[in-house]
C-alpha cells in the first residue's frame, strides 16, 4: 500500500517538523543550571591502621587509599563559619583526631 502525498502537504509537514525541532530545542535551551549560593563542606578520611571498621559507606573515593567521605551542606558562608567555630564541631575533631591518620577537606561554592 502506497500513501501519496501532495507537494503541498509535504511542504507544510516538512515545515511543521522543522518547527517542532526548533520549539524543542528552544525548551531543552532554556534549561539553565543555576549556581547555587550554597557551600558544601567535603570532607575524606583515612583512618589508622589500627582501626579496623568505621560505619560509612562510600561506593568511590578518591584518592582510592582514603577510607571514607562526607559531605555537607550550609546555607550560606556564615553558617559554614559558625559550624567551623560551633563546640559541637570541636568536640567532634577531639573525639575523631586520635583514629585518623590523614584527612582532607575542602569547601566548595560557587560566587
């Protein structure tokens, strides 16, 4: 079965088409990734050899001699500071200090 198409109607189908790519396209580019104001806080760790387990899952770290890794997230640079300086925060680098042999951490953000 053989489906004719007119001059016309393929010219106007052609057009459509294009027209629908082009609206597409225009959509898919108005898809703008924002910076967000945020400053995530990483931090990675490599404890001890003394220590033989630590309850933190990571699929992949790098670099790969690193034993575990986290994240996490302020709302904004003066927040990031107050946790930096917060009690809670050196408590924990007290408690933590003694079974890690190396970390790093790293505070990444956007203007």
């Amino acid at each position: 079965m053989r489906i004719r198409v007119s001059k016309t109607a393929g010219i106007l189908g052609g057009f459509l088409l294009g027209l629908a790519l082009f609206v597409g396209g225009y959509v898919a580019g108005q898809n703008k990734f924002g910076q967000p104001k945020t400053i995530i806080h990483m931090v990675i760790l490599k404890w001890n050899p003394g220590v033989k387990n630590i309850w933190i899952k990571a699929e992949r770290l790098q670099p790969r001699d690193f034993s575990a890794a986290f994240a996490i997230e302020f709302h904004n640079r003066a927040a990031a500071d107050a946790y930096a300086e917060s009690p809670v925060h050196q408590a924990w680098e007290q408690k933590y200090t003694l079974l890690r042999e190396a970390s790093i951490s790293e505070q990444v953000t956007n203007p």
